[in-house]
C-alpha cells in the first residue's frame, strides 16, 4: 500500500518535534511550510495522529502528547479565524502567513530554518 501524505506530515511531527516549551509550535510552521498546499485542518490530523501515536507507544502516555493536542486545537482556530475573514479554502500557506503576524504560539516561519519541502505532495 503506498505512502499517503498524511503518513509523511505524521513522520514529520514524530522527527521535528522540539519539546522546549519556546519550540513546541515551531513543528507546526515547518510542517506547514513542508506541505503549504494541503488544508489547514489536515495539519490537526497530522498533529492529533502523531500526538496518539507516540502516547502509544510510551507506558503511562508521552508526556508530550497534551501539547500536539493543544497544536492542534490552535491551528483548528486559526483555521476558523482565516475563514471569518474571508478566506476560503484554507490552505496551510495560508496559516504560515497569518502566523508571520506575531503570532504567540508559532513563530514567524520566515525565521525558521527550512527544512525538507513536500510541494508535489496533495491531499
């Protein structure tokens, strides 16, 4: 069965996620920019997705999983405020240009290192 882009976005949270509570939604803007066509609330399934799996995988839950959770939540918000102002079909670009905004929780993603790009990826 081949690969789905979700299952990438999935990897690409479990490898980047930095738990230093200054780093935790930096994840979030690289996973947008690795895969700025998908739709904004497809980067809360990625996140929710590596969230459970990893608390899986640890006895007693990953102690990190509550903050994936918390990401997820914000993206799904930041979904719904792009949306009431007008934008339609929200892309994860999208959500990276609205965050360049001084954003509290991801940081402007045109500071961030980038890494591997997913631009032929589509959902």
């Amino acid at each position: 069965m081949a690969e789905r882009p979700t299952d990438h976005m999935i990897a690409f949270v479990v490898e980047g996620y930095d738990p230093a509570p200054n780093r935790r939604g930096a994840v979030v803007v690289e996973l947008a920019r690795a895969f700025p066509k998908v739709r904004g609330l497809h980067l809360t399934l990625a996140l929710s997705a590596a969230a459970e799996g990893m608390d899986a995988m640890w006895s007693g839950g990953w102690i990190e999983a509550p903050h994936l959770y918390r990401l997820a939540s914000l993206v799904a918000v930041d979904v719904l405020k792009l949306e009431a102002l007008g934008v339609k079909d929200v892309r994860a670009a999208d959500l990276v240009s609205a965050w360049g905004r001084d954003d509290p929780v991801f940081p402007d993603g045109r500071r961030l290192p980038r890494r591997a790009r997913a631009d032929d990826l589509t959902v």
